[in-house]
C-alpha cells in the first residue's frame, strides 16, 4: 500500500483554503522553495519528517495522526474528535471502552 499522507496533505491543505505557496510560507520556508517543496510533499517524491508533519497539521489544524491513518473512516474519526472539547473527546472516549466491555461481556455468554 501505498503511503496516505501525500493526498491527505493535499485534501487538507485544500480544505483549510491554502495554496502550496501558502502553506509554505506560513511553515516559514524560503519564498522560492515554498511551493516546490510542498508539491513534492504531495506528489509523495519527498516525505516531511515528523516534526514538520507535526507543524503541518497545526496550521492546518488536523492531527498529525490523520496523515498516516491507512483507513480513511479513522481518519474522519481522528479529524472529527479533534475539534471537539476535551472534556467531550474523554466522554466518548468512556463510552467507547464501556461499549467494548459490554459487547465483549454480551459475546462471553453466547
């Protein structure tokens, strides 16, 4: 398989209005290498390491982890409980593991 993050970089740079230059400049790169580098990024040719996805996904306010889930349902996910308060993501975070429990307990009797 191939790596997800190239065309997540691209859908979420799009999605939060950058262009390539944008996205570039706003990383501090040096104006004439912003676009190119970001291009290669997205084409998969270079990949950025972790602390520049890290500085990626902040600006486009993502997870970092959203650029390198292989299942596009996590990675909706990821995005979708990111934007919600903390105090949310550690409630559906108890419902989720009560869920596991009481669905593991339900196949236990079977």
């Amino acid at each position: 398989m191939d790596t997800p993050t190239p065309a997540r970089l691209k859908a979420a740079r799009k999605a939060s209005g950058f262009t390539q230059q944008q996205l570039g400049l706003a990383l501090g790169m040096e104006p004439n290498t912003a676009s190119a580098r970001m291009n290669q990024y997205e084409k998969g040719k270079h990949a950025p390491d972790f602390l520049t996805m890290k500085r990626i996904a902040e600006k486009l306010n993502v997870p970092v982890a959203y650029f390198y889930c292989e299942e596009e349902t996590l990675a909706e996910l990821l995005c979708a409980i990111s934007k919600l308060p903390l105090s949310s993501q550690e409630e559906l975070l108890e419902e989720l593991k009560n869920a596991d429990l009481t669905e593991a307990k339900s196949g236990d009797r079977r």
